[in-house]
C-alpha cells in the first residue's frame, strides 16, 4: 500500500544538522525512514579499513540515539543497496528515496545505477549536494580544465562564493506506525574481534555530538593560535576534525561557517581561522583532483611515475609500519597511528617522505597501511597526501626534495615531547641526542641506558646514500622520461 513515507539512504553524512536529505526530507511532513545500509562491496577496491569500521560503529551507535530522540530511529541494512531499498520501500509503500551526493567516484558509480532503477520502479529520487563547500564542476581555470594547482584552485574556489548557512537540523522525524525492521547493529560486524581499540576509545568520541564538542574547541582553543602551533605534533594544535568529517558527523559548512563567525567578532583570531579555513581547502582540493582523475587512487596522476624502480618490500616495510625505523620522530608518528589512528600531519609528511624516497617502497604501500590504520582514512585526502608526498600527484611536493626527518624533528618537536611520549625508550636522552640518538656518544648512551640496536633500532637508511640513490633513480626514470 503506498504511503507518502519518504526514504533518506544516509550514508556518510551521520549527522541530524545541515544534512540536506534528512531537512528536506521532514520539510515534507511525510513520515521519514532513515536507513543505513552496510554494503562493503560497492565500495571499490577501498572497502573501509579496520579503524574506519571501528568509527563506523560507533557513530551509527550514536546516530541511531540521536534519531530515538527525534521520535524516529535507524533503520540498518546490509547486502546490495538498490535490493535493500526496493525492499525497504516495498515493505513500507514508500515512493520516494532522498540520499546526499557520494563523494567517492566508485560510489557515484553506484549512485547512478541506483537512481536509475528505483526512477524505473516509480520511486521518486531526490540527491543533494553536501559534504563539500563546492560542486565538483564548480571550480575550473579560464580554459575550462580541472585544477592541478592548489593556490589557484582555492582562489577560484573563494571567488565564486561558497553558500556557507549551515540548514538546521529537524526538530521531529515522524516515524511510520508499525517501524519497519532493522539488523541489530552488532550484525553489521564492524568492530574488532579482538580487543585491540583501547586507545581508539580513549582518543575518539565518534558521531555528532562528539563532533559538535570537537567543533566547538577548535574555535575556541585551536582556531586562534592554528597559524602558529599548526605544524608541532608536540602540541594540541590542529582542529583533530578529520574522522568526523570523513563520516559526515558535522560539514564542512558548519566549520566554515564557524571559522567566518570567529573571523568577525574576533579579529585577533582571524588569521587561524584563515589558515584553518584554507586547509578545508585543500580537502576541496582533494576531491576535486578525485572527481576528474578518478583512477589516481590506484594510479599516480604524473604517469611518468609509472616507471620509477620503486623496491621490493620487506623488513623495511614492516620496520616502518611499526614503528621501528631508528628515526625517533618518524617511529613516534607511526606508534601514534598505530595506538590511536590518527597521526599529525607534518609527521604523516615525514613518515611518507621516509618511505617513498629513502626506502623507495611504492607510495599504495604506505596508502594502504595509512587506510587500514587511521580513523580518518579518506581516499581523497589519502591519495592527495601520499601522491604529493611522493612527488607523482598535482601540486606535488618535487622529488628532489626529500624530507630530512631528523631536521623536521629538531623544527617541530624542539623540546622532545612528542617524542618521549610516544617513543618512551628514548626518554631519559637529552634533546640535543634525542632526535639522531645513533650520532649521541657512547657515555651519554650509557649513563641514560640506551643500547642502539637492543632498546632502540639503529637507523634502518642511511640518510644521505639513500637520498642519492633516490634521486638517481628518478633522473634516469622520470626526468629524462
Ligand atoms: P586540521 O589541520 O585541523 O585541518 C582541518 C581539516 O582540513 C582536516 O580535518 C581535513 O579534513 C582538512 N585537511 C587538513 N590538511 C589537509 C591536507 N593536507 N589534505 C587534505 N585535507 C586536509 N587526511 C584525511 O582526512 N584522511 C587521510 O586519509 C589522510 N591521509 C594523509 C596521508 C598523507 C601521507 C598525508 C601527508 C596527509 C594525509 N591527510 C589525510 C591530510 C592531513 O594529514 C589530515 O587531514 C590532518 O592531519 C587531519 O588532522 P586535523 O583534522 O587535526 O587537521
């Protein structure tokens, strides 16, 4: 029996407020159902990694909370999505499905097929754009091509205005009387068996409100001092928004929207909240790349790249991955991700540069470890950040500059706090030794009880040798290609 019930396929957009679905869903005053469907499958070949389902749990948790209180609730699902939502309207005589435009080109994919099918049943199909400040198409050079430069983009991008009110969310959901069935959430099995996530809950508080929370500290705390405390790992100094934009618990214009309201009625704060603002940027700029050069997940955008001898992995691989490379802030980043996935970005730069140019292992391996590990993990911003690190992206940092992870460890990590806290066997060092402890005396080794090679790893590269090779390597590969 059809009933005027309108679906909203909720995705990653786990949020009540500005969810344009979800507020014009209600603005019908037609009952809603919200639903949730778990289909790993249609995500391509990057299927949500082991953080990421961790996240995922807990925010579809909370926002089946967040909907109770709404007098409404979340449906969830699993299995294919246009069987799940022909099933969901036929059970429920439903004819209309609202969704949030998909950010990932695999899942805009799927989107078309979806739409086209439930338009083939009768069932109406209403998408909105959200989770980006700009439209993909939005933002072009004179010549009418996509961007590869980030600065011009984001100037372009400013220019044409983005509509920064964030729509509020709904008050009330009415539900459909006699609630149509849900899988209870443990069956979309997305926590861990084992109980490896201690440090995830004790660093995370994943869905709205705990994005709501996240949101309000970073204006308050991190916004007016992010242009200066933004790139030292030692302190609390970027906003930590990342996961929850990553699920959609809270816009990018709800923070854009709070970083131009702190911009006009704290002007000491302005220039955080610009800097803040401009790194939303090149998250736009991440999709943006990703909506034109969809295969750069896979593939690196210079294809000259295509020929670089990158090498075999092995015990360098592993050494990086846990944290056991002799470079004391690279280790201390890769525990960090490892123990809490999240891992700050100028040691995320680092960590990629170390392994994409002195151990020369293929940037999809430190892609893929970056994906399963961190609660963040993005296939826009991943790929941007790898490929940029990597030298084989847009915008890409040029290859012959290979990142010395001792000096950036001295620049940013000045008094050793990130790394005593996360590197503990290093601790009783002084800073002067701290980050290079291979090149510290053998007395001052002893009197604080280091042995290099028993309590700490010897540095896995040489620096300097390994920073010719790679530069030779690229010479006679992609330069000259
Ligand atoms: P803030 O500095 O507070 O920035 C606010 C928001 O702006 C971030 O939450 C993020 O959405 C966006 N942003 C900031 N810096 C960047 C950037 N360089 N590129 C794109 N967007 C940015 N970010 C991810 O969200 N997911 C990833 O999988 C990811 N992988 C990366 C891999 C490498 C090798 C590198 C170098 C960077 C990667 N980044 C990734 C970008 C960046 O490191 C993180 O977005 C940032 O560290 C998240 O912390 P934050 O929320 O405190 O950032």
């Amino acid at each position: 029996m059809p009933t005027d019930a309108v679906i909203v396929w909720l995705r990653r957009d786990l949020r009540l407020a500005d969810n344009p679905a979800l507020f014009h869903a209600a603005a019908t005053g037609a009952p809603v159902l919200p639903v949730y469907i778990h289909a790993p499958e249609e995500e391509g070949d990057w299927t949500t990694g082991a953080a990421g389902r961790w996240w995922l749990h807990h925010s579809l948790g909370a926002l089946a909370g967040a909907l109770q209180e709404c007098g409404s609730g979340l449906i969830l699902r699993s299995g294919e999505s246009l069987e799940a939502l022909l099933a969901l309207a036929r059970g429920s005589g439903a004819r209309a499905v609202y969704w949030n435009r998909a950010l990932e080109p695999a899942l805009g994919v799927r989107d078309s097929r979806v739409r086209h099918a439930l338009q083939g049943e009768g069932i109406e199909v209403r998408e909105y754009p959200a989770d980006r400040l700009f439209a993909p198409d939005a933002v072009r050079t004179r010549a009418g091509a996509p961007f590869r430069v980030f600065t011009p983009f984001w100037k372009a991008a400013l220019t044409s205005g983005p509509d920064l009110e964030p729509l509020p969310a709904p008050p009330i959901l009415p539900p459909l009387p006699g609630n149509p069935a849900t899988l209870p959430l443990e069956a979309l099995a997305l926590r861990p068996a084992t109980a490896w996530d201690s440090g995830l809950r004790a660093a995370w508080r994943p869905g709205e409100a705990g994005a709501r929370t996240c949101l309000g500290e970073t204006l308050a705390e991190v916004a007016p001092a992010y242009a200066r405390l933004r790139d030292r790992p030692d302190r609390n100094g970027t906003s930590r928004l990342s996961p929850h934009l990553h699920f959609g618990e809270v816009s990018p214009r709800q923070v854009a929207a709070g970083l131009e309201a702190l911009r006009a009625e704290a002007p000491a704060a302005a220039p955080g909240a610009q800097a803040l603002l401009r790194q939303l940027g090149w998250r736009e700029f991440a999709l943006h790349l990703l909506h034109h050069f969809p295969e750069t997940g896979d593939s690196p955008l210079d294809r000259r790249y295509d020929r670089f001898p990158w090498r075999e992995t092995g015990p360098a691989l592993d050494a990086w991955q846990r944290g056991r490379t002799g470079f004391p802030l690279v280790d201390a980043g890769m525990r960090e991700l490892w123990t809490s996935g999240w891992m700050h970005n100028r040691v995320r730069m680092v960590a990629a540069s170390l392994l994409t140019k002195n151990l020369r292992i293929h940037w999809l391996e430190g892609a893929r470890w970056f994906w399963d590990t961190l609660v963040d993990a993005d296939l826009a911003n991943n790929t941007l950040g790898w490929q940029w690190t990597a030298g084989c992206g847009a915008d890409a940092a040029p290859f012959f500059r290979v990142i010395n992870p001792v000096r950036q460890s001295e620049r940013f990590d000045p008094e050793g706090a990130y790394i005593r806290h996360w590197v503990p066997e290093l601790a009783a060092l002084p800073n002067r030794w701290l980050h290079a402890p291979w090149t510290a005396p053998g007395a001052v080794l002893r009197e604080h009880g280091v042995v290099i090679g028993r309590d700490y790893p010897a540095p896995i590269v040489d620096l300097r040798a390994s920073r010719e090779e790679a530069l030779a390597a690229w010479r006679a590969t992609v330069q000259n290609a």
